[in-house]
C-alpha cells in the first residue's frame, strides 16, 4: 500500500492560463499533503503544506494567490498555477503521509512547460 | 538557516562501492531520509534513520551520527541502473522535509 498518483503526468500551457494539478492517495488516507517543485538538475523545493480541511501553509517567497492549494477530503490535494508565466515551467511533485507517521510517499510528478 | 551538504557528483563503476556523505544543519530533527531520483521521475525512498547507527536494505546501507549531524548513504555491488540522483533530506521538528542539492552518481561499465 501508500501509493500516490497525480493527473495529469505532463500539462502544456499558455502564458496566462491557470493549471490544475491533482494529487491522489489511492490506498490510504492522507492527513497531510505537500507540494514540491523542482527545477531542473536542482534540488526539490517544499512549496507548501496541507492538511485536510484546513489551509495550506506555504513556505517563505512563496506566493499564496499564485499557487492555490486545496485539500479537500483525505485523499485528494489539488494545486493551481493560477496566471502561468514561462518561469512556472518545472516538474511539481506531491507527496502524502498519513496520520502520526513520518514517512512521506510521493506521486509521479506533473510536468509543467508554460509557453 | 537549513542547510544540507552532499557532493554534487560521483563517479564510480560497475561491481564497486560508493559512499554519499551528507552532512545537516536543520531547525529540529526526526530523522535522516534517502531518496533515489532517476531523470524525469519521482524520488522513490531509499532508507530512514532516526537514531545513530547503520540500517542495511539489501545492497543499500546508510548511517547516522546525530552527534555529528552526519549521514551516509552507502551503496555497494553498483548496477548501471544505480546512476541517478541520490538526495539525502531531513524531516525537521515540524515533519517536513528539507532537501539536500543532490548528488549524481554516474556507474561506469
């Protein structure tokens, strides 16, 4: 079990356009759901945290408006680019935990190239 | 700040033994993880340490000194399979994870 998927795997979109990015536990129930980016040859970067039922937390110099995250039921975090610009392109990476343990398992990641 | 050190690169070939140090600078610490990354996929989870010590996963090991702030990643019989990026992360005290920059490892034949 732990298995985490996201849709879609890659999204090609125009500057200007928002983009939503679904991230799902398929066989457990995740209390709490990250979000990463991760450019190229670079290190993943936490973006924010969230928890089911409540808001997101996101990390400094992240722009909350800009990055909508939703957390709506124990299995089901969605991330919108809202406004894309080119810079956004870069692969997004979800992970999930369940309650009281620390491991995190991680999705396939979404590739996102804004043009 | 948070801060975590590994080498940017390492070479090594097939049948041989490699170590990736990693070396933390964290605000809490639960635990030190390791995550393989093949190019254009996910990180998949390799190993956790939460006390001092070696754990051993087949052909994988990694340490911990908490005292040292220091960990490695130890990999033994390389594959050419084994060339990915190796990151080493720590879970801090409010149990996110923070990143080290990575470390390629290249196996030659």
């Amino acid at each position: 079990g732990a298995v985490v998927s996201q849709h879609p795997s890659w999204v090609i979109c125009k500057s200007g356009t928002s983009v939503k990015i679904e991230c799902r536990s398929l066989d457990f129930q995740a209390t709490t759901m990250f979000w990463y980016r991760q450019f190229p040859k670079q290190s993943l970067m936490l973006m924010a945290t969230s928890n089911e039922g409540s808001k997101a937390t996101y990390e400094q110099g992240v722009e909350k408006d800009k990055f909508l995250i939703n957390h709506a039921s124990l299995t089901l975090s969605t991330l919108t680019v809202t406004s894309a610009h080119p810079e956004d392109s870069s692969f997004y990476i979800c992970s999930a935990s369940r309650e009281g343990g620390n491991e995190q398992y991680f999705g396939p990641g979404t590739r996102l190239t804004v043009t | 700040g948070q801060s975590l050190e590994q080498p940017s690169e390492v070479t090594a070939v097939e049948g041989a033994i490699v170590q990736i140090n990693c070396t933390y600078q964290t605000s809490g610490f639960y635990g030190l993880s390791w995550y393989q990354q093949h190019d254009g996929g996910a990180p998949t989870f390799l190993s956790y340490n939460a006390l001092d010590g070696l754990e051993e996963t087949g052909r994988f090991s990694s340490f911990l000194s908490r005292s040292d702030s220091y960990g490695y990643l130890l990999l033994q019989e390389l594959q050419m399979k084994d060339s990915a990026s190796y990151f080493c992360a720590v879970m801090d005290s409010s149990y996110k994870l923070i990143f080290g920059s990575g470390t390629r490892l290249l196996v030659r034949p």
